[in-house]
C-alpha cells in the first residue's frame, strides 16, 4: 500500500471513528446528561484536553523529551498577561512577541 493510500485510510478511519462516538454522544438519555456528575465532567473536561494540549505544544519534542526553549519564555508572558487580566489579543501579542524575541536572541529559528 502507497503513503497516499494509508494517509487516506488513516483519515476515513478517523472520520468514522469521530461519526460514531458523536452518534453514541447523541444516544445517551438525557436523564443520564441531567445528573450532576455529568454537568461537573462537561464543565471540567474541555479544560483539562485544552491545558494538556498546550503543555504538549509547549514542552513537548518530536523525540519524546521534555524541552523548555523560547515556547516557554511566550506562554510565561502570556501567563503573566493572563493575571495582569489583559484582553485576549494582548496576551496572545505578548506570547508571540516575548516568543519570537527569545528566538531572536537565542539564534534558534
């Protein structure tokens, strides 16, 4: 089998997969959704993925190693933005500045 061929094999496999775990979602009773374990899980999950995959994005190497480069000097600006309760697209401007300052001056593009 070509690259091509297992690429779309690997993408239809996943759109079914992704198909079925939303049909399963929508065959839940909605008693099951009303309980309050299940709003507090609703609530928490989508935060939990998101800060996993941005610790992924930040610290994460394609070797599986733990890298701490000029990833880290942005999100820490972005932290800091974030407790100084800056609007969004300022901390999104002090990560990318303070990122692309600490690339700058490390020489690593």
């Amino acid at each position: 089998m070509s690259t091509g061929a297992n690429t779309w094999m690997a993408i239809t496999v996943t759109a079914a997969g992704c198909y079925a775990v939303k049909l399963l979602g929508l065959s839940v009773p909605a008693g099951v959704l009303e309980r309050p374990l299940a709003k507090r899980l609703a609530a928490l999950v989508p935060i939990a993925l998101l800060a996993a995959l941005t610790a992924l994005q930040t610290f994460g190497t394609d070797q599986l190693r733990l890298a701490v480069d000029a990833r880290a000097a942005g999100l820490a600006a972005a932290w800091v933005a974030v407790l100084l309760r800056a609007p969004f697209l300022v901390v999104i401007a002090a990560a990318v500045l303070v990122t692309a300052a600490a690339r700058a001056l490390s020489g690593a593009w």
